[in-house]
C-alpha cells in the first residue's frame, strides 16, 4: 500500500476502476501472465482500515507543514481541475510544501470519478474516503469555480499571486465500450 500511495493518493480507486493498460506490457506475460497489479493494488488497499488510513494522512499532513515550514518564501500554486490528475498533482505539490489551491468547477471534486463512473463501479462511500483522505493533507478546494468564467489564468498569476499554474482539465468525453 506505501508503494501504491508513493505513486498516487487514491489507491483504492485506481484498483476499482483503472482498465489496466499496463499488464498488456508487462515482461511477466513473456514467462507465463501479466502480473494482476491493479487487482494487487485494490487487495492491499481495502485492508486498510479507517483508522490506519487516518494514522497515514496525519502523518502526510505533519509532512507537508513541515515541508512548507522549509520552503517557507515558495510561490503559491493554483491547480485547475480537481480530478484525479489535479488530485495528484495538488497533493504532491502540498507535501512538497507548496501552498496549493485547487479549483473546481463542478460542486464536488472527484472529476470524472464522482460524476462518470457510477457507482456500483465505484461506490461513493470509497470515492468520498479516498478524496477526502487526499484533500486532507493541507490544499484548499474550492469548488464551483470555472475556468474562463470566474476566473483566469492570467489573474491567477497576475492578479491573484499565483507562481504558478497547473492545468488539470480532465478528460471530459468518455471512451466508447
């Protein structure tokens, strides 16, 4: 599971709902199969309890002010989108010690997971752990929030003192079966 977060803060949801392109190209398959990481993923990552999940998000947020007490004088970073790859990217930055807000237009962050996939697919209570585990560990979220309507790149980095932006706008339109 450690291995699994180092790589992204929503293991659970990435063994529930990832389509595994990496085990077409797995070297394992040469010998005898693939090996099932997603299923790996999603095994370690429902043995987690609640309790051991809040010890690790504590732990990530001592992480992060601790970061941030480093790079005390780091710009601000203004992520758009908050899907998985804003997620990710608004996490790592927040444990690196960036002062991260994340974006959202729609009401509820999760992109795609919280209003694509349904939720026999992905249940909501997990959807809602995993997110709220991530956002957790010190970001600020504001949702409802549109791109080009309530605001700008250009006034986030102007006018707002963002040092920078980090463009996560998902992808909207959805795979044929």
């Amino acid at each position: 599971l450690s291995l699994s977060r180092e790589q992204g803060p929503l293991p659970l949801v990435l063994g529930l709902v990832c389509h595994r392109p990496c085990e077409g190209s797995c070297v394992r398959g040469d010998f005898d199969r693939a090996i099932a990481i997603n299923e790996v993923k999603r095994f370690v990552a429902e043995l987690e309890g609640a309790a051991e999940r809040e010890a690790h998000f504590t732990a990530e947020r001592e992480r992060a002010l601790t970061a941030r007490e480093t790079r005390a004088h780091a710009p601000a970073v203004a992520v758009v989108g908050a899907g998985p790859a804003g997620i990710a990217a608004a996490y790592d930055l927040t444990l690196r010690g960036y002062r991260v807000t994340l974006f959202e237009k729609e009401q509820v962050p999760g992109g795609l997971l919280a209003t694509g996939i349904p939720p026999y697919r992905l249940p909501r209570d997990v959807l809602e752990a995993e997110l709220t585990g991530a956002l957790s560990v010190g970001m600020e979220l504001r949702v409802g929030q549109a791109l080009g309507t309530d605001f700008t790149v250009r006034g986030l980095l102007d006018s707002d003192g963002y040092g920078a932006v980090c463009l996560a706008l998902g992808a909207g339109l959805g795979m044929p079966l």
